[in-house]
C-alpha cells in the first residue's frame, strides 16, 4: 500500500466497496479478512440478507465515526506504543553485538 493511498478515506479507495470490513477491523482490532469472509459466503446462502448486513454495518460505522472521530493524538498515542518496544528491542540487541 502506497503512503499516499493511507490518506484516502476508506469507502474512496479503488480496492473496497464502503471499507466497512476493514472500518470494522480498525475499531475492534482484527483483521478484516476475518469479516470479510463470512460475508462473501453469506453472499452465496441469501444475497439480500448479506448485502443488508454489509450496508447495516456500514451505517454503523458511518454513525461510530461521526459520533466519536478519532484524534490525531490517538493515532501518535498508538503509534508510540508500538514504537517504543521496537527501539527497546533494538536496543537490546545491540548491547548483545556488544557483547
């Protein structure tokens, strides 16, 4: 994924149809491919009752997203998070080159 695509908002980009998988995924913290799935073969049991959910659970998303929109201090906060174990390790691992 380009550093540019990563700006796009979610139900613009060319490779989703409303991004509600991966909206979803964002929010509960799972991979998306893991909502995805059952929806696509949900789409083979009862099309209707499928693509209703999908669109149900884009309003959801729609709704959690103008309700509660998410800070830039939260996305440096989890960022920071990661990162911060990251340069322990490294750290670590240069003082047992060290070593």
């Amino acid at each position: 994924m380009s550093g540019q695509e990563n700006n796009v908002a979610l139900p613009l980009r060319p490779h989703t149809i409303l991004g509600v998988c991966e909206a979803v995924g964002e929010d509960f913290g799972f991979n998306p491919v893991f909502l995805r799935v059952p929806l696509a073969a949900s789409v083979i049991i009862n099309p209707f009752w499928a693509i209703g959910a999908y669109f149900a659970l884009g309003v959801a998303v729609l709704l959690s997203r103008i309700l509660f929109p998410k800070t830039e201090a939260a996305d440096v906060a989890a960022e920071t998070q990661v990162a911060e174990p990251l340069k322990q390790y490294e750290a670590e691992a240069e003082l047992s080159l060290a070593a």
